[in-house]
C-alpha cells in the first residue's frame, strides 16, 4: 500500500512541506504529519559563499554527507544534526578538518532500517563561530525509496540561499522530471532529463532569483516516483 505524508518547516523567511508517495508501508509513523504545526528557527545560516556545496549519498541503513567551503580562516569543526521531522535535530557525529576528503569534508551516518524506511531525514551543520554563537547549514533532505528503479532522491530545497540542488540516485536508467511551479500552478522552470544508473546531480540554476511567493518543486522518475516540495519564500 503506498501512503502520502506531508511535513512542515519554517526556516529563516523560508517554509517547505515536503510530501511524497513511498513504496513501503509507514506503519511507525505514529506522529501527526499533516502539516499542522510548525516551528520557527531563530539560527544563523552558514553564508552561501562559505559553504560551496552539501548534498548526500545514500546507501542501505546510511547516509553519507559531502560538504565543502571556501573559506580557509572558518572553522574547522562540524557537528553534524539530524532530524526525521525537520524541526528536533540531534547531533549524531562530528567532523574535522583531518577527516576531510581532498574535495572536502565528509560524514558517514549509519543508522538502524527503519529510521529511512518510515521517515524523511533531514541533515544540517553546525559551526561555532569566534563569539560562541552557533552557525547552521542550509537543510539537506533525504528521503529512500528502494523501489526498482530508484534507490533515493535527496535535495536542498533553499531558494532564500541558493539554487536548489538535487541527487537522484537510481538503480537503472530513467527519465527524470524536475519542475519548478508558482501558486497557482503555472510552470516557471522545467528540467527534462535522460538519467543513468547512479548519482545524477543538478542544479536548478536561477531559482535563487525567484521572487517572494509559494512554490512548488517536483521532482518525477519514470512518472511513477516522485517527491514534492512546497516553497514559501519570503
């Protein structure tokens, strides 16, 4: 039986509700998901042109996490949240500058099944600034699939910040569809590919310029699988 779910954040000038058809059966999802609450952030984000990139890799009970910044004098300390409603975050692991990638930094977080299979994950840094103040990373969402063709999709829906970045991770080629559409429906950008078995990763470039008002970014594989995000940029 396939089950739709939605879930709501207010982060910064920026709301999204993700939802999304799942292939696996959500019977631990035993907390109200329909959007009914939300929670405003009062944290500093991590400039755009400190932190260059942030997207995932997922594999069976893990997720891997690749990050990298441009600035050399930043610190070089991460802890790295998780949450599974986009609000609770919890440290879950850390990451120095010795245990960086040579492209970057990286994290692997390994977790029971069922944590991916009932749930959305959703990802963020945080740094210490010079004054002792916190300092957050945009939000990375993840969410597995498992179904015959794709493996996952994981995005950083963050027009207020960036373009919106998306990996879809598939297990054979597919033809992936990725919109972007105002309130009223209307489609303001469109993005047609052929995808090859692996990680596919684009960007969505000028959406960053899109002007205050609701969106709507869906993310289609093969017409089957798909993930919606609703954008309130403000």
């Amino acid at each position: 039986m396939e089950h739709l779910f939605k879930r709501i954040l207010v982060i910064q000038g920026l709301a999204f509700i993700s939802a999304g058809v799942f292939s696996t059966p959500l019977t631990s999802l035993s907390h109200d998901t329909t959007g009914n609450s939300s929670a405003k952030l009062s944290v500093r984000t991590i400039l755009t042109e400190k932190l260059v990139s942030f997207n995932a890799t997922y594999e069976r009970n893990s997720v891997t996490l690749h990050w990298n910044i441009n600035a050399l004098n930043f610190s070089n300390h991460f802890d790295i949240e998780r949450s599974t409603d986009g609000i609770n975050f919890e440290k879950v692991g850390e990451a120095r500058q010795e245990t960086s990638a040579l492209n970057g930094f990286y994290f692997d977080d390994n977790f029971k099944a069922s944590l991916a299979r009932n749930n959305d994950l959703y990802y963020r840094l945080k740094q210490t600034d010079a004054n002792q103040q916190a300092v957050y990373s945009k939000i990375l969402i993840v969410r597995s699939f498992n179904s015959k063709s794709v493996q996952a999709i994981s995005v950083t829906p963050d027009p207020s910040i960036n373009d919106i970045a998306v990996n879809v991770q598939l297990k054979q080629s597919s033809y992936v569809v990725m919109k972007v559409m105002g309130k009223d429906g209307s489609e303001i950008l469109r993005k047609s590919t052929e995808a090859n078995d692996g990680e596919n990763r684009y960007e969505l470039k000028g959406t960053n310029r899109l002007l205050p008002g609701d969106y709507t970014l869906e993310i289609i594989v093969n017409s089957n699988e798909r993930m919606t995000l609703h954008l309130i940029k403000s």
